[in-house]
C-alpha cells in the first residue's frame, strides 16, 4: 500500500517478505518513496492510518484521504475503520488531470511503443510471426526498432 501526502515522503507499506524486492525498486532506490515492512501479526491498515496522521498533521486534519478506485473493497472498509470520521475519496479526481498530461521524453517513449507495435502488426500481417509467441513477437519488435 502506497501512502502519500500532498507533499513529503512517499511510503510504501509492504509485507515484510517482500519489503527486500520494494526497497530495490528505483524509486526506493532514488529515495523517492521509504519502505515500511509489516510483519503477518501487524495491522498494515492500523500502520497505513498512523502514516497518513503523520503525514497530514502537516497539512490539515480534516484532509481527505484518496484510494484508487481498484482498491478492493475489505481494504477501503479496513482503512476507514482504522482512520474514523476522516472523509474518503477516489484518487481518478487528482490523478486524471495529471495522467492526461505527457511531457516530451514520455511522448517520445510512447511513439517509440507505438512504432513497435506497427511492425509486429505488419510482421502479423504477412504471416511472418503466425504461430510465435508473445515473447518472440517482442523480441522481434525489439531487434526491428530504429
């Protein structure tokens, strides 16, 4: 569970057997986000709500607190028992605005994937990769990149 203020430190809670892998991601790695380990007899509901006190105490303590419309429902209900009278919403209303808008470098990346998948489709299309796996199919678009 990622928990975020409007400013700060990110902190990702993890299980502690996977704390190890999340502490090497790169954003763990470029110190943008702190990985808190929780063991299976810890409350991570109870640890994400104490993260989020801290983090607000800062801000305002009457500020909502914004899940992703994917989180499943026993963890929304769990978050909302551990963090009473404190107001939910979705987090779609601040992150749409901010996914809408691509900077040079992540439109670039974004026209590299979709020539990619141009020359797979091709490659499809005259019968060049019928039967391949995906796997095939990617190593492909990768070796007829330009």
């Amino acid at each position: 569970m990622l928990v975020l203020a409007t400013d700060g430190p990110a902190v990702l809670l993890a299980p502690r057997l996977e704390a190890m892998a999340a502490a090497g991601s790169p954003a763990a790695a470029a110190g943008l986000v702190d990985v808190l380990p929780w063991d299976e007899t810890d409350d991570a509901h109870a640890l994400a709500a104490s993260r989020l006190d801290e983090l607000v105490a800062r801000v305002r303590r009457d500020a909502r607190v914004l899940v992703s419309d994917g989180l499943w429902a026993m963890h929304v209900l769990a978050l909302q028992r551990a963090i009473p009278g404190r107001p939910f919403g979705l987090a779609t209303e601040v992150l749409r605005e901010l996914r809408m808008r691509k900077d040079a470098d992540e439109i670039a990346l974004l026209r590299l994937a979709a020539h990619a998948a141009d020359r797979v489709m091709t490659a499809m299309a005259l019968g060049n990769l019928i039967g391949r796996t995906a796997t095939v199919a990617a190593s492909f678009a990768w070796r007829t990149r330009s």
